[in-house]
C-alpha cells in the first residue's frame, strides 16, 4: 500500500470508524474515573490519562501489526475479531466496577489501566485494518482518540439515537475479521486469487455476525424487560 494513496485514504477512514464504534466504552471509563473531580482537575486527569492510553494504545498495536506477520496470527486475529464484531452488538456495556478517583494522579493512573484493559479490541482490529502499515496505524490512533474522548457523549448519543450505526460498525469489523483470515499465507492454498471462494467466505462472516449478533440483542432485550418487570405476589 502506498503512502497516502487512495487504498491509505480509505484504510485510515476504516481505521478511524473502527475506532470510534469501539472505543465509546473507554470514553465513559475515562469520564467514570475523573467523575469525582474537581472541574479544572477533571480536565487536566482526562488530557494526562488520555495522552498516556494514545500512547500505550500505539505500542501495544504496533507490537500486534508486528506479531501478525508471524505464520497462523493474522487468522487467529481474524477469529478474534469476529467475536469482538459479534460482541459490539450484544454487549451491555456495564462499568459500575470503575473505581471514581478524587485526586489527579490516582485518577491518571485508573484511566490509563482501564484503556489498557479495554482496549485489546480496539489494538487487533486497528491492527487489522491498518493492512500491516505502520504509519497508518499512529495516524489513526492519533485522530481517532482524542475524538472518542472529547466527542465521546456527542458519539453515544448519537449510538443511542441510531441504533444502526452499531450494525454498520460491527460489519465493517466482520468485513476486516474476514480479511485478515482470507489474507492468512499459510491459508493461501484456500483463498489467494480465488475470489469465487474468499468473496463469498467474507460475505457469510458479515452476514453470520449481523444475524446471531441481532438474535442476540433481541434476546437481551426481552431478558432484560423480564428483570426490570418482575411480577408481584400477593
């Protein structure tokens, strides 16, 4: 892939869409562990703790894109992927264990763990997505994060007001998932140049994904009405 080319362009964007489907959970951790706060301490604990995830998070995806090079880690990322794809669909998405800080560096410290912890989702499907391209990965780690962080309430709301973007997200994820398998070298036998088995293995994933992943949801849903529900005895 050549530097920002057309194929770099539309990679980045991938990157960037990836990122802000899943990072919305690592934006309310940060905004749960600064909760407690003083506003111009909060600022300062969300800019440091922020500033320490980008970089984690850009090493850590730079050691993933690395280690993907390695015989059978780009399928076995794609396999992860594929969960983490079906996951953005059914996940509750519960941070009641975050730990609420009252003083700067305790507060930097939980922000920069729980991203770490979070963010292994974010790290194999930027590594993904980025097509092994080191450049592109900072570039759009940089752009993204700080976006998920201060856009982050604009992000959800708009999640919650448009429940299809979250289906969007995940097919790109189980577009990407797919991919990464198809473009294994040691599954090469199965895949390289034939587009008439790898378009429709790409097709079934998305497909896969998006259906069990709305079963799921629905299936949430209706367990989750029964327990906020619970029916009286007299």
């Amino acid at each position: 892939m050549e530097l920002f080319s057309a194929a770099f362009f539309v990679s980045l964007i991938n990157i960037i869409f990836i990122d802000l489907i899943l990072a919305g959970d690592n934006a309310i951790v940060i905004g749960m562990a600064a909760r407690k706060l003083p506003q111009k301490v909060q600022k300062k604990a969300i800019f440091y703790g922020t500033g320490g995830a980008v970089l984690l998070r850009i090493l850590a995806t730079l050691v993933v894109v690395w280690l993907l090079n390695i015989p059978w880690l780009l399928a076995v990322g794609g396999a992860l992927l594929i969960f983490i794809s079906y996951k953005v669909l059914t996940d509750d998405g519960d941070h009641d264990s975050v730990k609420a800080e009252s003083s700067l560096w305790p507060a930097v410290r939980t922000i920069v763990i729980a991203d770490a912890a979070m963010g292994l989702d974010n790290v194999i499907a930027v590594a993904g997505a980025s097509g092994q391209h080191m450049i592109l990965v900072v570039i759009g780690l940089l752009i993204s994060v700080p976006i998920v962080v201060w856009g982050s309430t604009l992000f959800i709301k708009l999640l919650n007001s448009f429940p299809w973007i979250a289906y969007v997200g995940a097919a790109v994820l189980a577009y990407t998932a797919a991919h990464m398998i198809t473009t294994e070298p040691k599954l090469a036998s199965l895949f390289k140049d034939k587009p008439m088995v790898s378009i429709p293995f790409i097709i079934i994933i998305v497909v896969g994904v998006l259906l069990l992943g709305h079963l799921k949801k629905k299936q949430n849903q209706r367990s989750g009405g029964k327990k906020t529900h619970p029916a009286t005895h007299s």
